[in-house]
C-alpha cells in the first residue's frame, strides 16, 4: 500500500516504498510475502541466481542454455512485472576485474540479466557498486546497454559515504567520497539520460553541504539499511534526527525509500492484528516507520501545489517588447498580490515624500505607469493615493492594442475618467505633453534586466522630472552555481548548441546550490548620465564549503533582487526573495560541458550583457578549474525589439 494511502495525501513517486530481499525462485511467494503481507510496494529482488556463472556451464555452452532465471515470465502477469519488481543485478559481478575469467563472466552476465529484465518489461534494474579503482569497462559496457534501452531504467548503487579530510590523489580502498564514484562513471556514459543513482543509507552521514549536492543528482531511491535504525523507548525502530531530515529531503525529490537488511529488533508481540499461526513479516515495522516520516510531511502550501507542473520545466523568457502578451498570462500575473501590495507600499512612500501633509489637497502628483498591461499598477496606485490622501493624475502607457481595450473597460467601470488618460503607444517612442513626478513600470525579468527593463526605462525617463523618483529605483542580477541534473540532461536531449546558449525560465526544485549568489549587473533610475544599454562584463569567482567535497556544475541559476522605493524590496533572490510572491521563477543558463568542481579550487565566471543596434544577448563562460567554450545567445533571437 503506497505510504500516501496510509495517511490520505500523497507527494509524486517518492510514496513507494520497496524492500531488498534475497534470490528465491518462487517468485509468486515473494510477492505475496513482501506485498500483500509485508505491505511494501514492490520487491527489489535478483533476478539471477546468484551461483550462476557462465565459465562453469557445463560445456560452456552459454548461447544455449536454460538462465537460472527467478522464474518463468508466466508467473507474474507484464502488470505485475512491471509495478512490483525492480531488478537487482548480481552483486558478485566485477567488469574491470584483472582476472579475465571474472570480467568475461561479469560482463556476459550483465547483458543476460539486463535482456532478462527487458524481456519481463520491468520499470527499473539495480547495478550493483562499482569494484576497485577504475570503472572505465563497466561504464563502457553500460553505455552500451543504455543505447538500447528504450523504457527500462538503471540504478546504480552507490554507498552515501564522504569521509573528512578527502582529497583527489586518495589510493585507499573503498571510496572516500562516493560522489566522485558516481560522477566518473556517468561521465563515462555518454546516454546517462536513462541512468540514476540508489543510494546506500548507512548508519554514519556526512556533514549537510555534502548531502545537499545529492539533492540536484538524479537519485532515484534512498536504500535505508536497518543497521541505520535507532531505538526509541518503546522498542521500536525510528531513525537519528539527521537520517529523518535526509529521507524528507529524498520524499521531496521523488526518490523511493528501499529497506534493506535483516531486522534487528526483536518485537514479538508488535502487530497484535495478526491472527495466531499467520506469518508475519520482519521488516514491517521498518516500514510502518518509514510510512509515519512520510504521513509526518507538511502539505505543500496552495501556490507550490499549483506550480507542481513548472518544477524543473524549461521555459523561454517571456518578451514583452517585442510580443504582446495573451489574457491568459495577464492574468496569471495579476493574481500575484503580494507583488501589488509592494508596489502600492512604493508608490505610498513617494507620494509622502513628494507631497507634504500641509499640502496634501493642493497639489496633484503626475504619475505615469509604463507598460500598464491591463491595469493592475494603475489600481495600485490610486489605491496609493487614497491611503495617503494625496491627489494623483495617472497616464498609463500601454503598446499592446488587445490590454488598451481591458484598461478602458477599467477606466469605465471603475469611474476613474478624470484621474487617469491612456495611451496607446510603446513608451520609447511617446511624446508626453507634461513631466511625470513618478515613473513606475514592472518590466522586469527573472534577472533582472533580461527583459530590457534598462533600455525601455532610459527611452521613457525623457519625460520624468530632474528630480522625479523611479519605482523601481535600482535592481541587481544575481547569479549562483548549481547541480542540476536533470535541467542539464533535459537541455543535452535536443541534441544541438541552440538550447546550450538558450537562458531558460525554471521553477528549480531538483537543483544543488553549491555556493552563495552574487550580484552580476546593477541598473539604477533615473539615469541621466549615460545609457543602460552599454556592454557590461563580470568576473565572479565562487567556492565550494571546505566539508562539501566535489561537486559538478551543469551551469547557473539566475535572480534579481530590486528596490522598489527606499526599504521597499523586491526580487527572488534566496536570502532577500520576498515571501510567497510567484511572478518570478529563476533563470538558468547551462553549460554545454559540466565542470567538476573540488573545495580547494575556485571557479571563476565570466559573464557580459552585450547590446546591439536592435537587441540585447548574454555570453557566460568558465575559465577556471577548467575552461568552457564562450555561450552565446546571439542570433538565437532573444530580447529582441530595441
């Protein structure tokens, strides 16, 4: 029974919960054991018998041989396959073994084993973990397997260990940092689309930032050992504070817990409900725990519920200058109300500022909204002004016929026809018959200035007063490194350079950020003195936390930060975001070739916003640890309008 079920509310694919179990050929009795009595979802389970080795076939005859299979297809229905068996591939396999009998009977194996699962139409197979130094033949054969696959997904197992004082030239055995292991063998697999990794869950963790660089990995299951269990008061298996924290981090992620091992607690008389003389299943305790961290959740809040379809969806900036936007994105927009709330708490202060108290009822403040859209910074303003009990004559400027039409709609039924004109002009290219005492637009983008915020603003503040106030005033990009697996693989997947030098819109969820933000390019209005749309250029350097270990960089995620008036903010940067608003998702732009990062070595960033005669691109490039080929969004027809 999914854990979801257990407790009425469910959280994607991470509501399975599995159980490792040893090889039977009596498949029909394993399920029933381990499903119906057990109540864990599926069985990840060998599908070879684990004596089998082709070199001791009698005759060698390995082409015409009965496999020691776990049993006939006909025993389970193609549904039952499918959804409550996951595949475990012999453990006893080593493909870069120097014995050559070993790695011809590993690698003969592998593929027997992997068409086997194939054959049975399973979801999924677990490899097993990688033996000895070098992976570089177990990779080379798995690569090729991937090739072929069309529905079936590997995982590989990997120990979730990282010991203290790691370093690269390490010649122990065993692996010191299992990331490392991970990474030099999906590098070694160029189809590593269809490859993801089970982790071992052991007793002992390592620090947070080493655990958080799994989070933007494609884990797919979290294999808890029972070893790793405490004991609470009552006898019962319960987990460390840090285990209960991960395992929600992997639940968020839509990885799938998987109990493994045998039970060590002894509970004799736990689950009264059994009737005397039924068989009980050992590990169900394990589960019933596992079934509580998960039921224990918070629900996810209206609006994350809401963008559950945007998590880690590319999508392409918007352009506003140069396309008119539908209803339907208006109106998206125009249910953020904290974004409003801001606005109105902007233009509240100027309008303090601008007017004193004395002369609230004699002087009338001329407030322009550029890019008015269908009205919502209009209602923000005069709702400004009736706070404050100043008088407010509004132009609001809008390019796009279809939202004129809306706002005069607004005007009427709003009754505002003497307070606010509209015009029906792009604001470049407007000749206001008076000067605006405040200039407000909401132009910006995801960073900031991706949607020609500067380039629009420096053309409509002709007609601002020397001293008249911008809102907003000044905003700054932000930029951060980050892991992001299936972001990179979802970009590797069109299979040209466009979408590598393409910035993308994404709601990031599976994603690890590896080092704090920092600001990239500031834009500050009015600006009388010289033009916005000048190339900028910045030099970052980032570095990973001492305790982190290695990381891999699939490219950066992008924010902006704005102020709107004085200590009024707003942005999505992480440590300033302001709470609970969602017109923003962050920007992400990738590498075309990952870079491996380590903590005693910095990475260094270079990024340019470059300005044409009639549009505006970024070019973003790597030149430390390892240089990157330049990325381009020219000619890739971004912002473009000027």
């Amino acid at each position: 029974m999914p854990l979801g079920e257990r407790g009425g509310w469910e959280r994607s694919e991470s509501r399975y919960c599995g159980v490792e179990t040893d090889f039977s050929d009596d498949v029909t009795y394993l399920l029933n054991f381990n499903i119906s009595t057990g109540g864990f979802d599926y069985v990840l389970a060998p599908l070879m018998n684990p004596s089998y080795r082709p070199s001791l076939v009698e005759g060698n005859g390995v082409d015409t041989q009965v496999l020691p299979v776990s049993g006939s297809d006909l025993v389970l229905s193609p549904s039952q396959w499918s959804s409550h068996v996951v595949g475990k591939i012999s453990s006893w396999i080593d493909l870069d073994s120097e014995d050559e009998v070993l790695r011809m009977d590993s690698e003969t194996t592998l593929k027997q084993e992997i068409a086997w699962a194939t054959h049975l139409s399973l979801q999924a197979c677990l490899l097993p973990t990688p033996k000895g130094k070098s992976c570089a033949n177990y990779a080379r054969c798995v690569n090729q397997i991937l090739q072929g696959l069309t529905t079936l997904q590997l995982w590989l197992r990997v120990p979730l260990v990282k010991s203290d004082g790691d370093s690269m030239d390490d010649t122990s055995e065993g692996p010191k940092d299992s990331w490392k292991l991970w990474n030099s063998f999906r590098l070694l697999c160029e189809h590593d689309s269809k490859l993801s990794v089970a982790l071992d869950v052991l007793s002992t963790l390592p620090s947070e930032t080493s655990l958080g660089r799994w989070m933007g990995e494609s884990v797919r299951a979290a294999i808890v050992s029972t070893d790793s269990f405490l004991t609470n008061a009552r006898g019962y298996p319960c987990l460390s504070k840090r285990h209960q924290k991960l395992i929600a981090g992997f639940f968020d992620h839509a990885a799938q817990v998987v109990i493994s091992g045998k039970s060590v607690h002894n509970l004799q008389k736990s689950h009264d409900s059994n009737t005397e003389g039924t068989e009980k299943h050992p590990l169900r305790t394990y589960l019933d725990y596992v079934a509580y961290l998960f039921q224990k959740m918070e629900p996810l809040p209206e609006q994350e519920r809401i963008e559950l379809g945007y998590r880690d969806f590319l999508q392409a900036p918007l352009q506003p200058l140069m396309d008119n936007l539908e209803a339907q994105t208006y109106e998206t927009f125009e249910r953020d109300s904290v974004k409003y709330i801001q606005y109105q708490r902007a233009v509240e202060k100027a309008l303090v500022d601008r007017v004193p108290d004395e002369k609230a009822s004699e002087l009338t403040t001329v407030l322009m909204v550029v890019g008015a859209g269908r009205g919502p910074l209009v209602r923000a303003s005069l709702q400004a002004a009736e706070e404050t009990g100043r008088k407010l004559k509004v132009y609001a400027v809008e390019k796009n016929p279809n939202a004129v039409v809306t706002l005069h709609n607004l005007v009427k039924m709003e009754g505002w026809q003497d307070i606010v004109t509209i015009i029906s002009c792009d604001m470049r290219f407007w000749n206001a018959t008076e000067q605006a005492d405040i200039l407000v637009s909401e132009l910006l983008g995801s960073f900031g200035d991706n949607e020609l915020s500067p380039e629009c603003l420096d053309g409509a503040q002709r007609f601002l007063k020397p001293d008249g106030i911008s809102i907003p005033s000044s905003y700054t990009s932000f930029i951060q490194p980050v892991t992001a697996s299936k972001l990179y693989n979802d970009v590797k997947a069109h299979k040209d350079l466009a979408h590598f030098e393409t910035a993308y819109v994404v709601k990031l969820h599976s994603v690890a950020k590896l080092a704090p933000s920092q600001d990239v390019f500031t834009f500050t209005h009015p600006n009388f003195s010289t033009k916005s749309n000048n190339q900028r250029y910045k030099k970052l350097q980032f570095n990973l936390p001492s305790d982190s270990g290695s990381a891999l960089v699939h490219g950066f995620a992008g924010y902006f930060d704005s102020v709107l008036y004085k200590d009024v903010h707003l942005g999505i940067e992480p440590t300033t975001a302001t709470p609970n608003m969602f017109s923003w998702f962050p920007i992400f732009f990738p590498l075309r070739k990952p870079v491996e990062l380590h903590p005693d070595t910095p990475l260094e960033v270079h990024f340019w916003r470059c300005c044409g005669s009639s549009k505006v691109w970024y070019e973003w490039s790597v030149s430390s640890p390892t240089p990157s080929p330049m990325h381009n969004t020219n000619g890739r027809s971004y912002w473009v309008g000027l």
